[in-house]
C-alpha cells in the first residue's frame, strides 16, 4: 500500500491527518486550522506554486513514482519547442500566461467556462448547505459549473408537496438564487436528479420556474459508493420525517424497540439513504430504452441541456454510459473514480468498491475513442475522482483527449470555503452563526499572513475589482478563498500547458502523458516514460 507524505517541506504544507494521492487528508474537517496544500493556496493563491523562502533556498524533488498504476504515476511530457493553439508564434507571446484555459459543452446551448473544471455534486449534506453562498458564489465568480447534488428537496423541512410533488422548495431556490446573483455568463448551475427527486417532480419544478437556465442532470451513481446517497441525523422526529417523505431511514424510526432504544440514549442517529433504482431492469438494452424514455420526457419538459454523471461501476456500466449519452446526445458526462465521498459514505465500501479513477478513466477514453472512430458524436467528458491540483487536471485533460473538457473536483473546492467563513466569523463575529465559522481566534498558520482580510487573502483585491466595493460587503469570505484556490490551480495550468507547448484546452493530447512505470503503462495504454517518443529520438540520432 502507497504511503503518501504528510508534509511537503518545500511548499511549507502539512496534512493534520492521513493524505490520500489528491493530497487532501482522508478525513477533511471544516474546523481544521491547516495546512495542506489546497487549505494554504486558499490564502496564498497562485504563490504557493513557488517554493518557500526565495533567496535564502535552493530546492530539489524527490520525483519518484515508481510503484502502483494511478495518477501519481503519470508523467507530463514537455517539449523544447512548438507552440499548438498559437496563432503566429514568438519568442514574446510564447508565455504561459498566453495559454487560454476557457472551454465549453454542449449541443443547442452552449455552455462556456473559464476555467476547465467544475464542482461534485453538493446535496443534502448539511456541509454543502451550511456552506453554500460560498460554494455558489465562489464558482460563479471563477466561471466554472457548480451542482445542486441529489435529494436538496426531499430533506428540507420547509419544502412543500401537492398530490406527491413539488410546489415550494425554499432550499433549492436559496441555492439556485445565490449563484445567480453572481453568474455572468460562464459556468452553469447543475440540478441532480435521483430515483426521489424524479418521483416528486424535481425536474418539472426547476423548469418551471427557471426554464433553461438550468442544466438538469440524471444520476448513475457515484465513486463513494454503488449504494444511494446518505445523510445523517440524531433527531429522530426528523428521521420520522424523512421516511414519511419516502426515503429509507435506519434504524426504522417508526420501530417501537428503536424508539425505546432513542428514549434510553443508545440509538443516537439514523442514517437516510436514496433508493439503489432500476430494480427490474435485467438488460443493458432494456436500460438503454429506459434511460431514452427519461431523456425524451425531459426534453418534453423544455430542457435543453441534460447531463449524465455516473460512478466507478465496472465496464459495462462505463460502456452503457458512453453509449446512452451518445444515443441521447448529452451536453455533458461526468464520470467519477472510485475513493471520494463527503462525509456520509460507508467507510469500507469507498475503501474496497469500485474502479480506482486512473483505470476507470483509460477505459473511457478507449470506449470514447471506438465510438468515436465509427463516426459516433461523442459528448463533453469530465472525469472525477480524487482530483485536487493543477497536475491532476492536466493529467486528466490530457488522458481523455479529445473527449474531456472538465474535471470534476469534489472535496478540493470545498475546503477553501470552509476557511474563509472560519477566518470571517473570526474577524466579524456578528457573521460567525452566518458563515458556520468554527474559530473563536485566528491560528498562527492563517495569521503568518496578516490580520486583516485584505491581507489574509490574496485574491480579496481580484475579488473587489470584479464586483466592485460596494458588493464586497455581501460576498462570503469563502467565496474569496475559493476564488485564490482557482487561481492557484489556473496558473499551475497554464504552466504545464506552456511546457507541453499547448497554447488551448482543445489542443491537449494524449501525446503528453507517459507512464513512469510498466504498470501504468500497461493500465493507462501510456507509452513508459523511455519509450515516449523513441522514434522520433532513433530518427534524429541516425538522419
């Protein structure tokens, strides 16, 4: 088993707890006080690429991965010359900051964003609530897609049914409306939809009242796990409440020896899960016609943008989802490894289900490319799945090519969010219960930066600048953080795109990735890092 370092010296970057490949702890709290390397760049930004201590340093990387198929062990090939995607190359434009990271899906709408990335799936979770004015108008400010993830209607105690359906979701339209207010024109707002949520008119309800301002999304699972959604509760009125909505609750709380064991304080929390779906279904022909059906009665409904996420099921379900999004033709495909979760999924079940992403990804980009080389359309692909630097959305454009427009982070975006409402309900206490602050006093890792905001935060002054002073009161901190982590992960980009001589996402290939190891190559179909480009070496050393 791979051990990942806790502590990266040269960035000045510790884990509190175990990392994972992603380089996030494998427990990340919203109180944690730091500092790995997503939590630091949410205040120093783009710095953070650099070594610390300029000028009284040198620095030298370990730079080895020679054991185990994943991401870590995937190479980025550079080149000492060229310049794809560039118009008229020079010497002057040649630069990193000239790569444009702007991309885009869709069919009969287009979908623009700036950056090549876009947010998991953020639902009923009471994190994602908690937290979301700065999820939302972190995303919106950055240009980037953010999704409503499953059963946001059915958990909230103020939404109201009519015949079984939907006709007030106060939670839903609190999410939808923060995003909107700072949306101009990249990224999209993502509505996902699951066996529940289709049963109590979820889709009917957003398009009703927000047309096609919406991409609505159908769920196939995800990597955390092959069983529905969860959340957890300790009251048990709630829990009530939530299995007279429909979903299963366990412990039965309508069980009256469970009830006694709630009364005696042995019974502390029950468990909501979504239903798995598709119970009968005993083809995958018979599955294909059920997911067309679905399709077309959204499409019906005035939907013109649908996307399909699903998780790290084994090849049919990969090959049935390729191929259902392209008889469908989807604007978007999320496709989510194995490994990632947020907060509420079976401990051991992400530890040994599922197809890890780097296996999982190779894979589609082969099924893609079949289907693609038969003339087939194939939609946007974003891969997901213990992905949280600059490296790994690289790696993943790169590994999906031509076929990958975004990668899907779900747990890196979050944390940025959870420090900046520590550090405001820390600076402005009358905000604390607001922003879900967790701090009662700023810890040296966030005060080594300073003790105001504008100092704290490298991206305040972008932030200001783009909504101007007046509006800046009205921004979540978080928001802020998310906006410098962005910005981190933009650079970082752009300077492995301008290395790789890649001046546009559309310009990214396959061609720049190699293996570091024979497993690797053999998993990715990657050539192992001395043989990339062995040809053309041979042609140069003999011409």
């Amino acid at each position: 088993m791979i051990e990942w370092p806790k502590q990266n010296d040269v960035l000045g970057t510790v884990n509190r707890g175990n990392p994972c490949e992603s380089g996030l702890c494998t427990l990340c709290r919203a109180d944690c006080k730091g500092k790995c390397e997503t939590w630091t760049s949410t205040l120093a930004g783009r710095k953070l690429l650099y070594p610390r201590d300029f000028g009284t340093v040198t620095s030298g990387s370990s730079n080895t991965c020679s054991v185990g198929a994943g991401y870590h062990s995937v190479r980025i090939q550079g080149y000492a010359f060229g310049a794809h995607g560039m118009v008229n190359p020079t010497e002057d434009n040649c630069i990193f900051p000239n790569v444009e990271l702007e991309t885009s899906f869709g069919n009969e709408i287009v979908t623009k964003c700036r950056v090549p990335m876009m947010t998991g799936a953020l639902g009923s979770t009471f994190i994602a609530a908690k937290y979301w004015n700065s999820f939302a108008a972190g995303a919106a400010l950055c240009g980037f897609p953010i999704v409503v993830g499953e059963n946001v209607v059915g958990v909230d105690k103020k939404s109201t049914f009519k015949d079984g359906r939907i006709v007030s979701a106060p939670e839903l339209e609190r999410r939808i409306e923060i995003y909107k207010r700072y949306f101009d024109g990249y990224g999209a707002m993502i509505v996902q939809m699951n066996v529940e949520d289709a049963r109590n008119g979820v889709a009917e309800y957003v398009v009703g009242k927000y047309g096609n301002d919406m991409i609505i999304e159908l769920k196939w699972g995800q990597g955390a796990k092959d069983i529905g959604g969860e959340i957890q509760v300790s009251d048990i009125e709630y829990a009530k409440f939530l299995k007279d909505r429909g979903y299963v609750v366990d412990p039965d709380p309508a069980d009256p020896v469970v009830q006694a064991g709630y009364k005696d304080g042995a019974i502390r929390a029950f468990a909501r899960h979504s239903r798995l779906g598709a119970p009968n279904l005993q083809s995958a022909e018979y599955v294909r016609e059920q997911f067309m059906m679905s399709v077309a009665h959204l499409r019906k409904l005035g939907f013109k943008r649908i996307s399909l996420k699903t998780g790290a099921y084994g090849m049919e379900a990969l090959a049935l989802a390729i191929r259902v999004a392209v008889d469908a033709q989807l604007d978007l495909l999320t496709i989510d490894g194995a490994g990632g979760g947020t907060g509420m999924s079976p401990w051991n079940m992400m530890e040994h289900w599922g197809v890890p992403s780097l296996q999982l990804h190779a894979k589609a980009y082969e099924y893609c490319k079949l289907l693609a080389d038969k003339g087939k359309k194939i939609p946007a692909i974003s891969f997901g799945g213990g992905l949280a630097r600059e490296d790994h959305v690289f790696k993943a454009l790169s590994l999906g090519a031509p076929f990958t427009k975004l990668v899907c982070m779900g747990r890196a975006p979050m944390i940025p969010a959870f420090l900046g409402s520590n550090i405001q309900g820390v600076l402005q206490p009358e905000k604390r219960a607001d922003v879900n602050g967790n701090w009662d006093t700023l810890p040296s890792s966030v005060t080594a930066y300073g003790e105001k905001p504008e100092e704290i935060f490298a991206a305040w002054e972008s932030v200001k600048a783009k909504v101007g002073a007046d509006e800046m009161k009205n921004i979540p901190w978080g928001a802020i953080g998310v906006y410098a982590w962005a910005d981190k992960i933009a650079c970082g980009l752009q300077q492995f795109m301008a290395g790789s001589r890649r001046f546009t996402i559309n310009h990214m290939t396959r061609d720049d990735l190699m293996a570091a190891n024979e497993e690797t190559a053999r998993v990715a179909n990657l050539p192992l890092m001395t043989e990339a480009l062995a040809d053309k070496a041979k042609a140069i050393l003999l011409g």
